[in-house]
C-alpha cells in the first residue's frame, strides 16, 4: 500500500477561500539552519568559561539517606564546588507541587533524608572538564539504610505503612469519585454487563535531545540566565522563582531550539535548581548540565501507569448504556504532576459517544518508580484506551461488527455543541462521516470478505478501529502571549511565549503574521524566547496541544492592531479612505489603483519619526504586544463542571474554572494487521487515519504532525514499556531495553481529512498536536483480536506493549481451549 | 589523564586537537573541534544522532575513540552544503518534511548519504533497513524514507 503524501487529498474546505498564505503547504522556514547543522540546542551554544556538572544518583529504590560526604569529590583536581541536599533545602523551597494541593510536597531538587526512586539526584559536582565531573561523583561516599521499594501500585493504594513520603500516612494520594447520569438505573435495564481489566504501561516519547541547562549567574547584577530546553517557560519562571527565592525580574530564560519535548521537557525543575545552586558558587562562572539517556530514562520523568477495571451495561442492539469504571494510577515517587493523568480523564470520558450513564472512581497513588510528567496527551490515551476497548468488547460479545457499533453510539452529527455527562462541551464534529471515509479508504465490507478469504488459508488478518475524540487547549485559562514588531525599516519580528520545539511554530506565525500584514511569509522572523524580552504568562509554553489555540489567536490579534494602524498611517499618506486600503506585496495600495501605493517601509519610517505627520489618535511606533485568548474559547464548560486537572492552575485562577478543552478535534484510525499464528508476530499491513483538526494553517506540517503522533502510538501498542523489578530497579534503561520504532516497523501511513470548523477559533481551526497519539493503543489491540477470532473464545489483550510473546500466548490458550472442547 | 594529539580531515581540512584515551569521536569533535552537528541522543551506539562517515562509511561517532580516528577523513553535516548552496539530500529533507525538531537529522542526512553512495537509487526495503539504527522520535520516519528516494532522483538529475 502507498504512502499517500502528497497533499491532494486536502478538501477544499480545510482553507478559507480568502486566505493567501494561510492553508499552504509551505516549507519550514527554520529548516535552513537545522539542515546546514547550523543548530542552536543547549549543548551546542558557544558560552564561553564553561564548567561541567555532574549528577550523582541513588541506586536504591527506595532508601534511607543517613550520611552524604562530598568531600572525597572536592579532592579531585579540577573539582570546583559540589553541593547535596542538605545545601539544596537550606537555600530553595521544595518542587512545585502540581496537581494534589492538599498534601505538603517534601521534595528538593536534590535529596534528603531519603531517597524515592532509582535515579532520583543525591549531590552534584562542578568541574572545569565534564570527564573529570563524572569521575568525581563517583568519590562522592553516601549511607543509604535500603527499605522495601512500593512497586505495585493496586497495593500501595491501601497499604497502611511504608509510605513513599512518611508524613503523607499513605500512598493513596488522589481520588477522585463521581457518579453521572443515573448508573443503577442504566445497569438495571440492560440486556447484558460485561467487565474487563484492562492497563496502560509507563511510556515516554523519549526526546531524542535529553534535558540540558546552562546557568550563568552575574554577581554584581545578581541576575541569574538560564539557557535551557524547557517546553513550559510560564510555569518555569513562577516555579524556579518561589523555589529558589528570586524575583522574576532577576531570572532570565532562554529557550533557543528544542530537540522535541512531547511534554517531557514542560518543568525540568531539579536539572534547572541543581545548576542554578552550582552557578551561584563558581564566582560567575557559566555551568552546564546535559543529561545523558540513562539519566532520562531513569528520572526525567514518564507517564503514570494505570490499571482500568470497566463494567459496561448495553442493550442487545449495542445501544451502550452506561459504564463503571474503577482506575488505579501509578505516578511514581513524586508530587510535582501527580493526579494529572486521573483527572484528565474526566474531561472526555465517554469519548465520541452518546453514553450519559457513568460512574468514575479514580484512584492516584505514589510508588517507588519515577515521576509522572505529562507526555503527549497525558490522561488522554488511557482514556481512549478504555472507551476504545470498551465498545469493542460489547461488540465481540454482540458478535456485532465493530463499525456498526460505533455507528450506533456516537454522538450524532447534529447535536453540537454537545454537553459532556462530565460538563464539558465539544465544540463541532462529525464522527460518522470520520468513520466512513476512513472505512472507503480502507475498503472495509471487501476487506472483511478478503479477511474471511484469507482465513481459510490458514492466513489471519485482524482489522481495529479507534473512533474517538481529542482535545486541544484548556479553553480560556490558557492565555499566550506574543509581540510582533514592525521596525523603522519595515522589518517584521516576532516574539512568543511559546517555544518552537519542531513544531513549526515560526513557519506557522509567519504565515499568520503575513496574511494579515500582506508580507511574504519568508521575511518575517520569528525570534526565540528570552524572558527578558518575550512576552510570557504563567501558562506560556509548548505543551497541551495549545498552540491552536490562545497562541494563534494573540497573533491573530496583535497582527489584526498592527494592520489597522498600517492601514491608518497608509490612507494618510495616500490621502485615501481606511476602507479603500489594501495590503499585498509589502505594499500598500488604494484600492483599483495599484500605482497608488506606499511600501511598508515607507509607512513604518513615517510611524517612527515626526508625530506630527501621522494620522489624529495615531502613535508613533509599529509594535503589539497581545496576551490573552478568544472570548469564543469560554463556551468550553458548564459552570457546574467538577474535576480540575491540575491544581497549579488554581494559583493563578482560582478555583472553579475547570479544564475543558477549547477546541475538539477528533480521528478515526483503521488498523489492519496480520498475526502469524506459529510465532505471534505481527505485521501491519495498512494504516488508515481520517481526522477532523479544522481547518488547517499549513498541511505539510499538520501531517508531520499526523505521522510523528501515529507512530508514537504505535510504539506504545506494540513496543515500548519501562519495567521495574520488585527492588524498583529499572530494567530499560537504555534504547536496548526500552523499544522504539523504527524504520523498519512504521507501516505506510494514508491520512486524509473531514473538517468541521470550531467555532471557537478565530479562524476555525483546532489542535493537531496530540491526537493521533492515542488511537494505536487500541486500533492495534482491537486488530489483534480481530486476527485471532476465529480462534472462539474469549481471549483479549488485557496489557500493553502487544508483544509476539502476549500474542503467542494468547494463541495457545486459545488452541488448548478448542482442542478441549 | 595524558593527552594525545588527534589528527583529521574534516570536511576536506585538515584539523588537529588533543583527545584523552578515553574521549569518544562525537566529542572530540563537538568540544575540541567545534562542530555543532554529530548530536548526542544515547551516547551507546542506539540512537544514530551522532552519525558521520568515517573514511566513506558511516559510523556512530559515540562508538568510536578519538585517538582511533586518527588519521582518518571525516565528513559531517557542516560538509553537505557548498558555499551556502544545499546538497540535494537537504533539499530533498526539506521538502519533504523529513525534520521537525531536527535532532536527529545530521545523522539521518549521514547515514542517507551512506546509502547513496553504495547504490544511487535504493529501493524503500534498502531505505528503510539501511536507516533503522537511526531514531527520529518526531517524523515518524515516513517523510525520511520519502527524502532519501527525493534525493536518489534529485542527485540522478545531477548526473546527468
Ligand atoms: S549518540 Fe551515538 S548512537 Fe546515539
Ligand atoms: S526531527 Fe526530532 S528527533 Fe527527528
């Protein structure tokens, strides 16, 4: 089957017919450079008078820390400073505490009297080599006394004594409970229940750049700059400042290129306090700190884990009524962003479908494994996951096609927008008509005679779907910001909160940008973030699908202001109506006259000299600064919604704004896979996504943004996993261990759109970030089963990665049982 | 630690720095020579960032010593383009979206060179054997193996 890349498959209404650069495949404008290796990663930054920092790390999962002694390090030649936890909680404030608000967070960038997970920063050294840094730790002599690592997260849930923070008094750090609709009810008049435990493992998408931090600190202007890879330069700025006790105004971040985040990167406050303390010691000496990937792997940070008990009532024509759904999270061994992937799930939790009828009890618990960070779509897979399993296995018990199904429950076409049981409200879609291209696409009712074909060759082709939706942006509260500049030379440059991280940030708010002010998009520069000159919020940053949303809307806004003051100095100058006033070409022109035109450098000198030449209530100066969002994002949510993801939020908030998403994007995802009976393997054989985003600002990066999101999924469905031992030692650590995909295992990927404007973007478009990261999970597990049907019996994947092991398994068990009988 | 004087051709010049026993190459070549583009995703011969070729043939910088590099000639990403002006293979990346963050990308532009090299028009099998030891955690690699066939027809052109 062919990769379909090339962009004839855009529908016409994925653009305005009046945009110019808006809705064109252009390529990147910052690709030069990254092309040339002309790249500006922290690492690569030519800073001058570096020293190196160097990490010691527990080896314990779990362990009291009685003694750390440095001095053995400080003896090594070269050694400048090292420092441990006892300096660290001297002088900073614990990590920002994210989600759980009700218990005191205990932890410091480095460790105190115990350590919590395998990895987790005990002391660190500065040298003037970063060999010798390294061979310095290891005369760093520390006493652990090791207890029993809290590895199994259902028991931690209800232990009542070896706790991950003693003065918590349990593990059990977040619940959540809530019942909507009337679940007895929908239990009782059902035909049929069936319950299923199912699980999502711990995963990262893995940045192929690890975390890196350089930390200068000027003694005589006490200003402390930090060039660092931090997707979230918003929250870095409040956390890093009430940790360390500095004013903001003192603190300078840099954010130059990011090689990818996925989330992973959104708040490295240990690497940024750990190198920061150092920096305040070296007598303004410059420090860097580069992570390498067993560091990563161990303690940068990964999803929670989570094990889904769900109990469906239907009726027998597949009308599903109503579910239970019972979760343990695991979120490692830290508070920082604990309760995040419960929560989240409460904001799409009956998915594409029409299901009023549900109960949640969601259970967050501490253990001796690795933080939890957000990670692509954070609580959104898993709840993808469980709603996509879910309707498949009512189906396999209806022995009901799986297409039909979903066909039965969705969420008609006609009844956006559409109120959530949980409160929120989906913006626009149009989900039988996703399910329907996606299945012409396919071929499905010749694939399924095909399939049934094929059987009797003793050849087993499974076919999965995963219809569901997304969210992009948590509506209002999010707020950007960005200054856009037109210079005494009619130049343009932008400046935003939010990092380019491969996300074509620059392209696209250059497109933007010149659509408005009639410039070619190529000539603008979209500059990187610094704090002192970009303008930022405390939500400012690259993460949550947001960039669709509050983001696109300020360049909207500040580029819409800067037009109508080109327009008012032009129509003075050309001595013409403000209505009559057109921009093309970085010129302004009249109306029908072309030869009646001024260039925009002419405009932007008269706007930077005599005030006196401009137009009544005209200031001089051609710059905008917007912040904020679009008043249509605030549809988003009922008043009376529940469940708040994330208490950081409420800092700035208050409470009682709770997480919707703005905009609702949606997929549907056709797997078709072949299972090879006598070794488990499974092949791919073709991959078809049909997605809803809106409209779209720039297809070329839009289906990168497709393709990267698919194959992450695919590697949490079949690949990857981080496995701990019953000691809480981490088993993969590296790439050997830890499986990504490859070249060699992306199947050819068909993508194709159905494109319902929302109607609370500006200019209709919705998020593309995230989305087609969680339909693998159980496209895939869906297709597995579907290959082994004819097998009988009721064998399911109940865990992921979808191993030939698992499958190999499955297929015996289900042989032994037939044989049986 | 003693020091030992490391002699290469890089990208056509000749280059010289001092290298510990135990440096590896990647670093060598970022920290004494200054070269920005060989990365370090893994620094354990997993993840293809820090590709380059060594006398012709690729190798994972993170793999190999300095001092055994001795010698030898090194072509990086800094030595693709010619006065400013793209090799085909960047071209080909570029328009093909094979880059998002770009990370990965001098290493995949190495090891796609490699392949080049060897046969001027690899089928996609060839492509995508012959790139799997690079890791691209963006693409999705669909837009890199897309590029490196772009590329084989735009260098054809070239030729003839
Ligand atoms: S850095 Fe050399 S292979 Fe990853
Ligand atoms: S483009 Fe980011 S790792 Fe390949």
């Amino acid at each position: 089957m062919s990769n379909k890349l090339e962009h004839n498959n855009i529908p016409l209404d994925s653009v305005s017919a009046s945009w110019k650069w808006m809705g064109k495949p252009l390529k990147r404008f910052e690709d030069r450079r990254l092309l040339l290796g002309d790249t500006a990663f922290v690492d690569d930054l030519d800073i001058p008078d570096l020293l190196y920092v160097a990490i010691l790390r527990s080896p314990y999962a779990h362990a009291k820390l009685l003694k750390v002694d440095l001095s053995g390090a400080l003896k090594v030649p070269g050694v400048v400073t090292a420092i441990d936890g006892d300096t660290a909680k001297a002088v900073t404030k614990t990590i920002p505490s994210y989600a759980v608000a009700t218990l005191k967070p205990e932890e410091y960038c480095l460790a105190t009297k115990k350590v919590r997970y395998v990895g987790e920063a005990v002391a660190a050294v500065v040298a003037t080599d970063p060999a010798v840094a390294e061979d310095a730790i290891e005369e760093i002599k520390v006493q652990y006394e090791p207890l029993l690592a809290v590895i199994d997260a259902e028991k931690a849930v209800n232990s009542k004594s070896n706790f991950v923070y003693d003065s918590f008094g349990t593990n059990a750090v977040g619940h959540n409970h809530a019942l909507w609709g009337n679940v007895d009810e929908a239990f009782r008049s059902a035909d049929q229940t069936l319950k299923e435990r199912i699980s999502v493992q711990r995963f990262s998408s893995t940045p192929l750049e690890p975390l890196a931090v350089i930390a200068k600190f000027d003694r005589f202007t006490q200003e402390l700059t930090l060039w660092c890879n931090a997707q979230m330069t918003g929250h870095v700025m409040m956390g890093l400042s009430e940790m360390l006790g500095m004013p903001t105004n003192k603190i300078r971040l840099i954010v130059q290129d990011i090689g990818g985040g996925f989330g992973i990167k959104t708040r490295p406050w240990r690497p940024l306090a750990i190198a920061s303390l150092l920096a305040m010691r070296t007598n303004g000496k410059p420090v860097k700190y580069i992570e390498d990937r067993r560091e990563h792997m161990m303690a940068a940070g990964m999803t929670a884990g989570g094990i889904f008990d769900v109990e469906v009532a239907f009726k027998n024509d597949g009308k599903i009524l109503g579910f239970r759904l019972h979760e343990i999270n695991n979120d490692g061994a830290s508070l920082q962003y604990a309760g995040t992937y419960s929560s989240m799930r409460a904001t799409l939790i009956n998915g594409s479908y029409d299901i009023r009828n549900i109960e949640w009890d969601s259970y967050t618990t501490l253990t001796n494994e690795c933080p939890s960070m957000p990670n692509r779509g954070v609580g959104k897979p898993g709840m993808v996951y469980i709603v996509e399993r879910m309707i498949e296995f009512v189906a396999q018990r209806l022995k009901m096609d799986p297409a039909e199904i979903r066909r039965r429950n969705f969420i008609p076409a006609n009844k956006f927008p559409y109120a959530t049981p949980s409160g929120r409200v989906y913006d626009s879609g149009n989900y039988p008509a996703l399910l329907r291209k996606a299945l012409e696409i396919v071929e499905y009712d010749k694939l399924r005679e095909k399939q049934a074909e094929l059987r009797k060759n003793g050849k087993y082709i499974g076919i999965g779907l995963a219809t569901y939706v997304h969210g992009a942006s948590a509506h209002s509260r999010e707020i950007e910001g960005i200054s856009i500049k037109i210079d005494a030379k009619g130049n343009i440059v932008a400046n935003s909160g939010s990092p380019d991280m491969g996300t074509g940030h620059t392209t696209t708010i250059s497109q933007i940008i010149a659509e408005e002010l009639g410039v070619n998009p190529e000539s603008i520069t979209v500059d990187h973030f610094d704090s002192n000159f970009s303008p930022w919020t405390p939500y400012s940053g690259t993460h949550a699908n947001k960039f669709s949303g509050p983001d696109v809307e300020v360049t909207l806004q500040a580029a819409k202001k800067l037009r109508a003051k080109v327009v008012a100095i032009g129509a003075n100058l050309l001595e013409a109506n403000p209505i009559d006033i057109e921009l093309e070409d970085g010129k302004i022109f009249v109306k029908g006259s072309r030869e009646r035109y001024k260039t925009l450098a002419e405009i932007a000198r008269a706007s930077y000299q005599n005030p006196k030449l401009l137009p009544e209530g005209v200031e001089p100066g051609l710059e905008e600064t917007a912040i904020g969002n679009t008043p249509l994002a605030t549809g988003a949510f009922m008043t009376d919604a529940k469940y708040e993801v994330g208490s950081m939020h409420q800092l700035v908030t208050g409470p009682g704004s709770p997480t919707s998403f703005m905009t609702y994007p949606s997929s549907a995802h056709v797997a078709v896979v072949e299972v090879d009976m006598e070794t488990g393997e499974l092949k791919i054989l073709n991959y078809v996504i049909v997605h809803d985003c809106g409209r779209i600002i720039n297809p070329l990066i839009v289906q990168g943004q497709v393709q990267g999101n698919a194959v992450h999924g695919i590697g949490v469905a079949l690949l990857e996993q981080f496995v701990y031992d019953e000691d809480g030692q981490l088993l993969t650590s590296s790439f050997v261990d830890y499986l990504k995909p490859t070249t060699c295992e992306v199947p050819n990927i068909i993508d194709d759109h159905v494109v319902t404007p929302s109607p609370r973007s500006s200019i209709g478009i919705k998020g593309v970030g995230e989305g087609e990261s969680l339909g693998p999970l159980a496209s895939l597990a869906n297709a597995v089963e579907d290959a082994i049907a004819p097998l009988g019996g009721d064998f399911r994947i109940h865990s992921l990665p979808i191993t030939p092991e698992k499958i190999y398994e499955l297929v015996k068990r289900a042989q032994k049982q037939r044989n049986r009988t | 630690m003693t020091k030992h004087l490391v002699h290469l051709k890089v990208n056509g010049e000749l280059k010289e720095g001092y290298a510990e026993p135990r440096t590896l190459l990647v670093y060598f070549l970022r920290r004494e020579l200054g070269l920005r583009s060989p990365h370090v995703g893994c620094d354990t011969t997993s993840c293809g960032a820090c590709t380059v070729l060594m006398d012709g043939l690729p190798v994972k910088s993170c793999t190999v010593f300095a001092v055994q590099a001795d010698g030898s000639e090194i072509t990086t990403t800094e030595g693709l383009s010619k006065n400013g002006k793209l090799h085909p293979l960047q071209e080909a990346f570029w328009e093909s979206h094979a880059l998002q963050c770009g990370y990965c990308t001098p290493g995949f532009l190495m090891a796609s060179l490699a392949i080049l090299n060897r046969n001027a028009s690899p089928t996609e099998e060839e492509i995508r054997r012959n790139l799997s030891g690079n890791l691209c955690m963006c693409t999705g690699y669909l837009n890199i193996i897309k590029a490196v066939k772009l590329a084989s027809e735009k260098m054809a052109k070239v030729r003839n």
